[in-house]
C-alpha cells in the first residue's frame, strides 16, 4: 500500500513539472510563430503579441484557434 503511494507522489511529482515545461513551450512557439508570421496589416502582429504576452497560456490558446488553426 505504502509502495503505491510512493509511486503516485512520483509521478504526481513529474506531472507538476512536465505540465508547467510544456504550456510554456506552447506559450513560446505561439509567440515565435505570431512573430514570424506576415499579416495584412502591421497592427494585427503586435495587437496579437500583446494579446500573447499579456494573457500568457489563454493568449496563446485563443491565437491558436483563431489564427493558427484557420492557416491549416
């Protein structure tokens, strides 16, 4: 029972690490990608970098869907 436990607080450990690694990558590569990308007008890119930088992880989710997505 003790060695179970043991167990879950190891990997509960390595999700509260991962979790917080990876929503940040995702976080940066929105941020490249909006930086990199070519819109029709100047102010869409920074409208957008600002909507990254200052909403962080929602910021980046809401580009996402409503940029990213739609070039595919």
């Amino acid at each position: 029972m003790i060695e179970g436990l043991g167990i879950l607080l190891i990997l509960g450990i390595i999700l509260l690490i991962a979790i917080p690694i990876l929503l940040s990558l995702f976080w940066l590569l929105m941020l490249i990608d909006c930086a990199t990308k070519e819109f029709k007008d100047k102010t869409d890119k920074i409208v957008w970098i600002l909507v990254i930088i200052l909403l962080h992880i929602v910021g980046a989710v809401i580009y996402y869907f409503a940029i990213k997505r739609k070039r595919r």
